[in-house]
C-alpha cells in the first residue's frame, strides 16, 4: 500500500512541475512582450516550450526533487530547486546563444523564467507541507475505502499536553517532528529554558514560557501531561536540577538519549524513554578521530570475544558502524549470542555476521574460528567479572580471565591478527581480589606480547571502572530493590566507584584500538568517582520515592574482596598524554615471558585441582601489589 502512495504521489508532482515549467516559460514570453506575442514567437514557442519543459523536469529529478516526502519539504529541497532552475537555465541560454544568438529569444525571458521556476514550484511543495501540517490535527477516516484519505477533526481531548525544557536545536527538532506527524499524540504547549535571552520568544508559534524553576506554576496552569527534557548539552548537576523540578510536579518525565547511546547519532520522538541514572551522570559527548578507527575497521575481519556480554555486545553495535566486511560473534551463552546476532542481522544486513557457541577456554573450538574467519582485529572482552563469586571459586577465574586470555592471546599470533585489544578493569589495579589478581595478571602477559619481537601484533590494554547498566552492576540491583519495596542494599556509606556509559567506554576502547602501536595500558578517564550511596539516594528520588518514608537503605559492609576505593593507576605505571582528552597511557614495567608462562602453567594445575590456597599464594607471587582482602579469608 505504501509503494502505490509513493507512487501515485511522485506522478501527481511530476504532472504538476511539468504543467507549472511549461506555464512558467509561456507567462515568462507573455511578461517579456507585454501580453501582446507576435507571430513569429508564437510559432517558435510550439517548439521551445515541450524541450525547455523537458529539460527542466530531468535536471529536477537529479536534484532528488521527486524523492523527498511532501511533509518535510525543508530549505535544503528549495536549493535542490534553485540549483535545478539556475542549471536549466543555463543549459538553455548556451543553446538559444549557440543556435540563434538571441535573435528570437530576449535574454529577459531566461531571467523572468528563472524566478517564476524557483517561486512556482517551493510554492507548491511548501502549500502541500502546509496542508499536511494543518491536517496533523485531524485523523483518518477508516470507513474509506477508495483509496483516497479524508479527515475529520478530532480536536486535542485525546493528545497529552506536553512542555519542552530546552529551546535549542534538539527541541525545535522534536517539536517540528510532533507537529508534522500524525501519529504523535501530544500537544506542545511551549518551551521552558534558562537562558533569559529565549524567554518571550517563540518557536514555530509556541511561547518560551520561562524557566525549569517555574515548571511547577506552568504545569497548573496549562495542565501539562507530560514533561520531555531536550537538553543534551546539560551536566550531571543541571539534569539533577531539572529533574528535581519535574519531579515536584508528579508529572511523567522523559528525555532522549545522548549522542553516544545512538548507533545511528539520529534523534527522534521515537527514542524518546523515561529518565534514567544514566542520565543524571553528565557525562560528554565522544570526539571520536572515525577516520583513524575507520582505516582499521572498514573491511576487516573483527572477532569479539564475550560478544554477548553488556560490554562486548555495545562494542560489536559500534563496531558495526565502520562497516566491517565481517563480524565474529565468539560467546558461550546461547540466550545473549542468538538476541546480539538478530539484533546486527537486521539493523546491518549488509554485513556478514557469524555467531560461534564457543569457549575461550577451548584451543580446539578457538583454532578453527581463527582458521575459518581469519581477524585481523580481535577485541577480548571475555571475562568473569562477579567479584564476591570469584572469591568463593578462584579457579573459574583463572581458567576463564588467565587461562582463557592466553589461548586467545597465542592463537592471534598465529593468524598474524594485526591488532589485538584486551578490556580489563581498574579491579586490576593493586588489587584485593581474585577477579583483579587475574586480570592484571591477564594484563601483564598481553603487555609481554610485544616485547618479545616474535610477532607483528599490536597488542594493547584498555582499563576503565564500572559501566551503568552493565549484568552485575550496582543500578540494575537498585532497581530490582526498588521494585520490591527496598531495602537498598549499600555495602559501605564511603564507597565509590568509578562510572561510565556502556557507549561512551566502548567507543573508547574502538579509539584506543586506533591509537595503540602496541604494549600500551590505555586509561579511560572516569571522570570523579561517585558514591554508591549517593546512587542509591538518586535512584530512590528518581523513582518518584521518598527516603525513609516510601523506602530504606541498608549498610550491609563490605563484600569479600571488595575494597572502599578503585585506582586506575598502579606503582611503576607513568601517565603518557595521548592526542585524545578522554584517554590517557600508561607505560608499564618490561617482564620476563618465560617465567610468566610457568607461572600460569602452575596456576593451570592449580585451578584444575580446584585449590584456592596455592592459587592465591601463587597470584601473590607474580603480583607483588596484590593484597587479599581479609574478608577473603576462608
């Protein structure tokens, strides 16, 4: 049915412009003569007229003027036009010159042609934009049945009147959308902002009431519905702000995503979601160099390990926008690896994406993906990240985040993968846990890679802290808490944490992949690190609850190997500026590969036997920093 619209429509325009582009050259002959033709020009228009029309529509058609949709005709379509009318123009004064050096034709013709061209055709799309606009207030009739569409009017009793906070680009976007469309059901009753200079003014008709601080009074008084934050610019303390403010109304609140959380960077009504944690932490927009992360993605053969993980599946999302030729889903969890795999099928067609049911800590099943899809890039971001689990069962760690990052580590130098980026965590920093203790360990072989001038790989580190919304994370168990009536459970009322968005760390990690030449630590910067009960207390107002009225928060103490504060940064590691603001190097200390392949040969043996003791003692040895935590004590 859409097709046969498309298609009626685009003859309707076509007929149309072919009717106004003949008009327009024989009004064009009648202004230049004063309405009074002579005879001679009479006859040659029988000619001119059919091949001048002619050439107007094709030069239109490949201005794309018949494949916009009416409703949003926009100043971008109208210098389409204008370029088309001033290159058909042209064509045909080079033609009359050629042919008759304007003994029949007077150059005011061609000028008059010109502007009524320009003026007849934008009019007739921007009269179209205009009826349809007009009409987004009304509704179809779904008793017609012959194909064309009426409309009765439906008034706004079943729209939700809506506020805008934010008066910029992103507001009169969203607002242009909801105006234009038919499906939207809200009302736009005006804008709030804070900067003074908007106030009074008007966007596409609508007021800029006043400030957030006033949402209160204006909710009253228009009877708002519902409250829509567009602001992507805004801070972590100015979204607390303004959601405190919508908040006191009682008023369902929404906002969009940021740049970063969008594959496509495109905002619509359609991403519109209610306020999240997220949203309240502020963090910036990525400037990612996509050139630099293009050359070594566009084409390729990428392999992920942990692919359906929160982490590795973002960065198989991300790194689907640089348009590799191939995407290696390597996962042992069938339920997350089928919903990723579906997921990029649909939203990327047009790139090969195959999802291996394999284990990192399989040589064998590892070989054959390497032999069958040959990556050239290869992000590890397979890992076992729970750290009270790891504390009860060290040998899962060692087997998966040691023994696992080594086969995958030896089996890229084979197939000569050109570069190899491992994800690890600021838990490996001096750590006090198993699940640290294996990660830097991780981190150390890998960073050995290159120091033995055996291999061309580029092999380099990626460290950040907690990502919001990750499995395990802190904000998915508020929210179950929350759901249940609390408690929130808090460990420890000093604790924090470092904190970034699942888009924003693995952009970071795909720009690193970029900037490394090898043997690198890059650090991301976490920005300040927060207090998980500060967490909870936002959390608890974001759910429209009150602390210690609708909701408790309850200090459990610390976990085992859990420790108050997590570094980025340990001894023997200098900070490198790098030409990106967001991520800084760490030049590590040199190690001995063969004493290092011992080691894990041993602590193999160990996990194997399922002994937790010499795993320890053994993680203390090569890790001099690591310290187990005495909670760990069994």
């Amino acid at each position: 049915m859409t097709s046969k619209i498309l298609h009626r429509n685009f003859f309707i325009l076509l007929i149309s412009d072919t009717l106004i582009a003949a008009g327009c050259i024989y009004l064009a002959f009648l202004l230049r003569h004063n309405f009074d033709l002579p005879p001679e020009t009479e006859g040659m228009l029988v000619r001119f007229i059919p091949a001048a029309t002619l050439l107007k529509i094709v030069i239109l058609y490949f201005y794309n003027a018949y494949q916009g949709m009416w409703r949003y005709f926009s100043i971008n379509d109208f210098l389409n036009i204008v370029k088309a009318a001033s290159l058909s123009s042209l064509i045909l004064i080079a033609v009359v010159l050629f042919a008759h050096r304007f003994t029949s034709v007077s150059r005011a013709v061609f000028i008059i042609d010109w502007v009524l061209t320009v003026v007849f055709i934008s009019s007739l799309r921007l009269s179209i934009r205009l009826i349809l606009s007009l009409a987004g207030s009304y509704s179809r009739d779904p008793h017609m049945q012959n194909g064309f569409s009426f409309f009765h009017r439906n008034g706004n009793n079943d729209k939700k009147n809506l506020v805008i906070i934010g008066a910029g680009n992103l507001g009169e976007r969203i607002f242009r959308e909801i105006n234009d469309s038919f499906h939207y059901r809200y009302n736009v009753v005006g804008f709030l902002d804070d900067d003074e200079s908007k106030i009074g003014r008007q966007i596409h008709g609508k007021p800029v009431l006043g400030k957030t601080s006033d949402l209160h009074s204006f909710a009253e008084k228009l009877d708002i519905h519902e409250i829509l934050i567009a602001i992507p610019s805004a801070t972590g303390p100015q979204m607390r702000s303004i959601v405190e403010d919508a908040k006191r109304t009682g008023i369902s609140t929404k906002t969009l995503p940021s740049m970063g959380e969008l594959i496509d960077g495109k905002v619509t009504v359609k991403a519109l979601r209610d306020v999240a944690y997220r949203d309240l932490l502020g963090r910036e927009v990525i400037r990612l160099d996509e050139e630099k992360i293009g050359e070594y993605l566009e084409g390729e053969s990428v392999l992920v390990t942990g692919a359906g993980g929160s982490i590795g599946s973002e960065l198989c999302r991300q790194i689907c926008r640089f348009n590799p030729a191939k995407i290696v889903l390597f996962e042992r969890a069938e339920s997350p690896l089928y919903e990723i795999e579906i997921e990029l099928k649909r939203n990327f067609p047009h790139i090969k994406v195959e999802a291996l049911l394999a284990d990192i800590r399989d040589r064998r099943q590892l070989l054959l993906a390497f032999q069958n899809h040959f990556p050239i890039v290869v992000f590890h971001a397979a890992a076992y990240k729970h750290v009270p689990m790891m504390e009860l069962q060290p040998w899962k760690a060692v087997r998966n985040n040691i023994v696992g990052t080594r086969n995958v580590v030896e089996i890229s130098k084979i197939y000569s993968v050109v570069r190899f980026v491992f994800v690890s965590t600021d838990k490996a920093v001096r750590p006090t846990n198993i699940m640290g203790a294996t990660k830097r360990a991780a981190e150390i072989f890998v960073q050995s890679q290159n120091g033995d001038g055996a291999t061309a790989t580029r092999f380099m580190i990626v460290r950040f802290g907690n990502v919001v919304g990750s499995v395990g994370s802190v904000v998915p168990l508020f929210k179950k808490q929350i759901e249940k009536g609390g408690p929130l459970t808090v460990t420890h009322p000093e604790m924090t944490r470092y904190f970034m968005m699942i888009p924003e760390a693995c952009q970071l990690i795909l720009q690193t992949g970029a900037m490394g030449r090898g043997g690198e630590i890059f650090i991301l910067d976490m920005g300040t690190p927060i207090k998980i009960d500060d967490m909870a207390k936002d959390l608890i107002r974001l759910s429209g609850l009150e602390l210690g009225r609708d909701i408790e928060i309850e200090y459990i103490g610390l976990r085992p190997g859990e420790k108050l504060h997590e570094e980025l940064i340990t001894e023997g590691e200098g900070i490198i500026p790098t030409s990106h603001e967001k991520i800084m190097v760490l030049k590590g200390a040199n190690c001995d590969t063969q004493m290092l392949n011992t080691s894990f040969d041993e602590l193999r043996e160990y996990a194997y036997n399922q002994d937790a003791e010499a795993i320890r003692k053994k993680l203390q040895e090569m890790i001099p920093e690591y310290e187990p935590s005495p909670f760990n004590k069994n």
